[in-house]
C-alpha cells in the first residue's frame, strides 16, 4: 500500500491563518513531504467553499509544487469535467507532466455542487455523459490529431498540444461515491478515489465490488500495464509522540468533516438525476442532524489518531484489506503548520515502513 497526502487548503477562520499563509507553507509541507519519502500528494478543486476549501485552481498550485519537489506524485483529486472544456484539461495535463517529468496523476469527477454547475453553465443530468466523452478525450490527446463526434464535443483533426511526458497519457482516477461509478472505472482501467465522507463498513463494500469487475474485466492483475493506479481512499489523520495531545489537536477534525457533510447537503435534500445515490447514503442524514465528534468519526474509520504505534496498527488493516493508495488529510488543515510538519516526520520515520514497499517510489 502506498501513501498519499491530501490538501483542500482549508483556511478556517478559528485558526488566524490567510490564504497566503496556507498555500506557502502547503509548499513547504510537500517539500518536506517529498524528502521524507512519501509517494505522492492530492490537491482538490472547490469553488466558492469559504474557509473549508481554498483550492480553485489547483494546475497553478500543483505547477508551484512541481518545482518544490523531486519524486513526489503530484494529482489532481479531482478537475470537474462538467465544469472544465476537456481540451483545455488536457492542454493544462500535459503542462503539469512536463514540468514535474512525468509526475502527474489525473482525476476526473462529475462534481457535486449545484451552485458551481449554475455558475459554470452546465447541467447535472449530462455529468456522466461529460465523464464519458471526456476520458475518450483525455486518451486520445497524447497521440498525433484526432476526431471526436459526441454530443458534447465535436471536433475535426485536432492536433492537442504539449504532448505529456508519462505515454500515452497519465494515470487516470475518477471520484467515485456510487456503485455504478466502481464498476464503471474497473470496466475503463482506470483508478477510483473514495471518501473522505464515507465509512469504512461501505468503502469496504466498494472496494470488493470494484477488484471483482476488475478481474472480470482485465483479469487477475493488479494493475494495467504501465498504469499507476488501484483502489484510492483518503482519510484524516493525525500522528504525535503523545497521543493526548494527538486527540486533543484531532478534535479540529470535527470542524473538517462537518462542513465537508454540509457540502453535501443540496445533494441530500432533494433528487438530482444520476446523483440518486447520495438519498441511499442513509447514515448522513443523522450525522447531519446531530453532529460529528472524534470517537464517532474514529469508530467510522474516517480519522486515524494517536501515536506511532497507535497509527501503525489502524493503517494496517486498510493495507490487509488490499486499499492500494491511502491518500492522508494529515491535520485536515485544522492543525498549524509546525505540528502538520512533526506528523509528517514521525509518519515517514515510524509508521509507513510497516504499510508501504521500500520500491513504492
């Protein structure tokens, strides 16, 4: 199991950091993140989520961070297809792979928010239509000119340029909450990205589901040839020498989660064609009413909090249960800086060596 780090570049108010503040030393964090032998980092793209998420335009950051680092997988978790004109992705894709040598991982997803599909002029009953012509799309745009006739893009002998370095294209992922979504990515090849809102007793159900189409489809297999992907699920956490301090500072967690639920909340509340799922996710609707605190969030396997020894123990299961990246929101960004910085060290020196391969590079 290799291990990912994951950024919303949150700026909750409580805390008294800017804006510049958490982009800098995010940097600085990966830097360190990098030198520390950790495979890879997660930049999410929001919009309009005042102090819960910062990061609408993650190819500049994720550009930034590709001349801070050296070996560090740098993804995007995810760019909104609906929201985003495909040749333009693939333009800025194959940028981002240039400037980081071939250590770009691409996600795709249909978004979730109403107010952004308003803004950005599109519809929500075409999202999966956008995710379908736009991974034909993404496939074709390393090679020499093509032709796309679809319903939502229509195009002749169009030559995409830059060329991405990774051939013929970066590894793919796709956000997947629904059933159907885990399906669908096993039948493409391409890697799934669950949470970080779901409990462990349903991803676990997704992840079963997604290595049998898996194998059904490509066989027993890991992984596709020269594909980089699995089964990705993301999960906060938090790693002290002591571990009431650990708690203590996990509490912020609740502010995360919380308002990460709150997110979802216009999705729960009424029916939107193809997102039906989210009304079966029965479990929310009660957090959403009586709230989230660090042992509920813990029992769900959501958060993992402690020391070492503590961490090392409840990361292990996700590796024996066969979760192939494990993507940590390490302080959720409701922690400062410095002690995010001493979770990272004490994660690399005493807790990864028992979950990860010396070759995960």
């Amino acid at each position: 199991m290799k291990i990912d780090l994951f950024y919303e570049l949150a700026v909750p108010a409580h805390l008294g950091r800017s804006e510049a503040q958490v982009y800098h030393e995010t940097l600085d964090e990966l830097s360190l993140a990098d030198a520390l032998g950790f495979h890879g980092a997660w930049l999410v793209e929001h919009h309009f989520m005042r102090e819960y998420s910062h990061s609408s335009a993650p190819e500049v950051f994720l550009a930034a961070a590709s001349q801070r680092t050296q070996h560090l997988r740098l993804g995007h978790a995810v760019v909104v297809l609906p929201y985003n004109h495909v040749v333009r992705v693939a333009e800025r894709v194959a940028a981002l792979d240039i400037l980081s040598q071939g250590r770009l991982e691409l996600g795709v997803g249909r978004g979730f928010s109403p107010k952004e599909y308003a803004l950005f002029g599109s519809q929500m009953a075409d999202s999966r239509l956008h995710m379908q012509e736009g991974l034909q799309i993404l496939r074709q745009a390393g090679g020499p000119a093509f032709s796309h006739q679809g319903k939502i893009y229509q195009f002749e002998n169009l030559d995409i340029l830059p060329k991405p370095v990774q051939h013929p294209h970066p590894p793919l992922w796709t956000a997947a909450v629904s059933p159907a979504t885990f399906q669908w990515a096993a039948q493409e090849g391409i890697g799934v990205l669950s949470g970080p809102f779901k409990p462990w007793f349903m991803i676990k159900q997704d992840l079963r589901a997604y290595k049998k189409s898996w194998e059904k489809q490509h066989g027993s297999g890991p992984l596709l040839a020269g594909q980089n992907n699995g089964f990705a699920m993301t999960i906060g956490c938090l790693c002290l020498e002591d571990a009431a301090e650990a708690r203590r500072l996990a509490e912020g967690f609740t502010w995360y989660y919380q308002r990460l639920l709150d997110q979802t909340r216009p999705v729960l509340a009424q029916l939107r064609e193809s997102y039906e799922y989210y009304h079966r996710l029965g479990f929310l609707e009660p957090l959403l009413r009586r709230g989230l605190n660090l042992r509920l969030l813990e029992s769900m396997g959501m958060v993992v909090v402690g020391d070492p020894d503590t961490c090392r123990k409840k990361l292990s299961r996700y590796a024996r249960a066969g979760v192939d990246r494990l993507i940590l929101a390490v302080g959720a960004g409701m922690v400062p800086s410095a002690v995010t910085r001493r979770s990272l060290q004490l994660l690399a020196e005493e807790v990864i060596p028992a979950l990860s391969p010396p070759d995960s590079h």
